[in-house]
C-alpha cells in the first residue's frame, strides 16, 4: 500500500530518507524553501531523482522557492532584533546578487546562553528549476505565485512548483513482446 504523502521539513534528512527508502508515496512535499538550500546545481539534480524514485507514477511532488525580487527585497543587509523576555533573537541577512546566495544568520539569547545559526540558500531563477527538473521523470504542472493560483513569475516574492511524476513506459524490448506471432528479438 502507498503512504500518501511525506513532508519534508529538514533537508539535510531529506536525501538520506529518500536513499533509505523503499516506501512508494502518492506526493513529496518540500516547503519553506527547503530546497534552496541546495546551493550546489548537482545535488538539486540528484535530489529530484531521488524525489522521482519515492514517487509512484502519476504522483506528485510539490515544492517552493524564493526568488531574487524576494532576496533583494527582504534580505539585502537586512537585520531584526526581536525580544520575548529572556530570548532575545537576533537575524542578520545578506544577499549576494551576483551568486545568487543568500545568507541568514541567527544569534539567539536564551537564559544566558548564546547559540548561533549560519544559513546559505541559493537563489535559482525560475528557468534554471525547469533546466533542472527536465529530465528527471517529471512533468510540470504549473508554477504558482506564492498561495495562490496565480501563474509565478520572477516577479514573484515564492514560486510554488508542482510536478507530476510520468507515467512508467514499457519498452516492448523489455517485455518481449511478439510482433506478428514472433518475439522482437527473434525478428530479422
């Protein structure tokens, strides 16, 4: 029986799940723009055909994105200080145009004590995703501007992609189909 759906949430788990999986789901939620986490081209690759082996046919996987407008928006030397009584957090953004990266980083306060986070996403443009996702046994199905159905575009603050796995195809090589009473194989 298929599970129906598997979120997610800690992407650096994500691969490791997914290699480690032998469970077929109807839909693969990534959200929160886990996936921009993948700064490198390769392992967003790899990660797709991971997604697409844990897929059955006809399923879908459903992710999202941030975009540049959003980066420069939002997170061009950009900080915020914000203090719920002994937690105080503190978030430092940087975005670099030009490789696309984008950085967060988290200073949090609690009781004393000081920990410290270091965030690197990269921000890929919308064409880059479908150059991407190509070939790996998905079909698009749209992309979306934030939550709603509205098309997304680079103009978008999130891109939210949903992709249907391809049905499997048969090669009759595979299957040894006849062709007139005869294996294909033993055709001249």
């Amino acid at each position: 029986m298929n599970n129906p759906v598997v979120f997610l949430d800690e992407f650096l788990l994500f691969n490791e799940r997914l290699q480690n999986s032998s469970v077929i789901h109807d839909a693969v939620l990534c959200i929160y723009d886990s996936i921009n986490y993948l700064t490198d081209t390769r392992d967003f690759i790899r990660t797709v055909g991971e997604v697409s082996k844990v897929t059955r046919s006809g399923g879908l996987f459903i992710f999202d994105v941030c975009t540049v407008k959003n980066s420069e928006m939002f997170f061009s030397q950009n900080s915020m200080v914000e203090n719920l009584g002994d937690i105080r957090y503190e978030r430092i953004c940087k975005f670099d145009s030009v490789r696309r990266i984008q950085e967060n980083h988290f200073i949090i306060r609690k009781f004393g004590k000081r920990y410290v986070e270091n965030h690197y996403q990269k921000i890929y443009r919308l064409d880059e995703i479908r150059a991407m996702i190509a070939d790996n046994n998905f079909d698009e199905i749209g992309i979306y501007d934030d939550l709603s159905f509205l098309p997304g575009t680079e103009n978008s603050e999130r891109v939210h992609f949903v992709l249907k796995k391809r049905d499997k195809v048969i090669r009759m090589k595979d299957k040894g189909i006849r062709h007139k009473g005869k294996r294909k194989s033993d055709r001249s």
